[in-house]
C-alpha cells in the first residue's frame, strides 16, 4: 500500500517502496520524524508518546542489524560514485562532497557499538519500557516513578530525552541520506491517469521506489504497485463510510520512479 508522507505547497506527495529493504527504511524514517517532532512538545503526554517511539526504535535495532545493512549500503553507493569520476560532464566538487558526506556517515556509524545499549543498561528505562507496552502501563497507579518523572520542568525532561535519543542519530544520519540520494534519483513527470488508473510497462527495468503527487482538492489517493513489468497507480477516494472506491474520472498527477 501506498505511504502518505507529506503535504508540498498545495500537492500531497504519496511513496510506495518497491521492496522490502526500502520499506523498512521508510518505516524507521517514520518514527524517529514522529519521534523528533513530539520531542519538541511541552506537554508531559507528547514526551510520554517520544518514549513510546524510542523504543520501537530500540525494538526495531534488537529485531534486525539495521546498522550493518545501512553501512553496506552506504559502502555500495560509495563504490557506484566514485566510478563517475572518469565520466565526462559529472561536476567533481559535487561528487567529491557526496563521497565525503557518504564517508562521514559510514564512520561514524560504523565505531558505533549496539545502537541502543544506553537505554538497556538503564534499570529504569528497562522497567518503563515493559510498563508502556501494557495498556495503559504507564499510568501513575502502575507507575509513580514515570509520572514523578513527567512533572519535572520541560528544560531538564528534553535534556533526558537528548541524551536518550543521542545514539540512536548516526542511525538516522545514514538512512536519510540513503532515502535523500533514492529520491533526488528519479525525474518527475506530469501524468495523467484516464478514468483513475495508470499503467506503464517496464520492460524488464527494476524501480526501488515510486512517488506520487497529487492535489489535495482532488480528494484522491493512489494505490501503487510495481514489478520489473509493470507499474500500476490506480487513484481511489473515500466514501461516506471511509471505504476506498474506485475513481472514474481523469486524474492529473505527478510520478517519479527512482533507483540508484
């Protein structure tokens, strides 16, 4: 299914990973934007909801080496770039930067130890995260530690909650920087999708990821598939019980399939 991510100027931009590596990062993607965004909030209940994600974070690092297979694939951009160099036309300072900001990235994620470890060998962190896993865990009848914790000023919760997310950033240096290099990859296009569906025939060409933009006053959202075949962007709308229905008139959107 297709992933909202944001609202541009007056389009909505929509992104459908074509495999299950990219969405696993735009998924990670998603929860350190919901992660800083409710870290900025004063509210104890925003901080309650940074914790939550932080250790979905945590979960997310236990369940899969995400570090080693962004550093892999930091370490194969590198090595497609530094082939461009021989190329004609490419600009060398640009390439040059990219090399030393893929570099960087590599580095730094690479001296790291277990993404993590902190939250773990802290006992009380340990305990708030099997109390917020239970619903409503975290109230200060199961927890008076917590809330004891939430009453204390904004200033020195955000400081906690800084020191706390600090090691898990080298991560999300790295996979934005994967995300930011596979989405400038791909051209956009002006399209339009008769009777609500578009289809384009590949040919045998492998896209890793599919963006769409569309406008808002249109009330659509696309449903996207692809292959090495084909892609498919089929627009639907909500009715009045929310169901998705199919649209049966012209739509006018934006595409780009990217790949690095």
């Amino acid at each position: 299914m297709s992933k909202l991510l944001k609202v541009v100027g007056r389009v909505i931009l929509y992104e459908y990973p074509c495999n299950e590596r990219i969405r696993s990062l735009l998924r990670v993607e998603h929860l350190f934007d919901r992660l800083f965004f409710f870290s900025k909030g004063e509210d104890v209940r925003h901080h309650q909801i940074s914790m939550a994600t932080l250790f979905e974070l945590l979960d997310i690092s236990e369940r899969t080496d995400l570090r080693g297979a962004i550093v892999q694939d930091l370490e194969r951009q590198r090595g497609t770039l530094a082939g461009l160099r021989q190329h004609p036309g490419v600009d060398e300072s640009r390439l040059t930067a990219m090399l030393e900001e893929i570099q960087g990235v590599a580095s730094e994620l690479g001296a790291q130890g277990r993404v993590g470890q902190n939250l773990r060998d802290n006992e009380w962190l340990a305990s708030l995260r099997g109390r917020l896993a239970v619903p409503g865990g975290s109230s200060p009848v199961d927890m008076p530690s917590f809330f004891s914790w939430q009453l204390r000023p904004f200033e020195e919760r955000s400081r906690n909650l800084q020191e706390w997310t600090a090691p898990f950033l080298p991560l999300y240096r790295g996979l934005a920087l994967i995300l930011r290099m596979l989405r400038e990859s791909g051209d956009v296009r002006e399209m339009t999708a008769p009777d609500g569906a578009y289809q384009e025939m590949l040919g045998g060409k492998t896209y890793q990821l599919l963006r769409v933009w569309v406008d808002p006053a249109r009330r659509v959202f696309p449903e996207m598939s692809a292959n090495k075949y084909v892609i498919w962007v089929r627009f639907a709308m909500q009715g009045p019980d929310l169901k998705p229905q199919p649209v049966g008139t012209d739509v006018s959107f934006r595409l780009a399939c990217c790949q690095v």
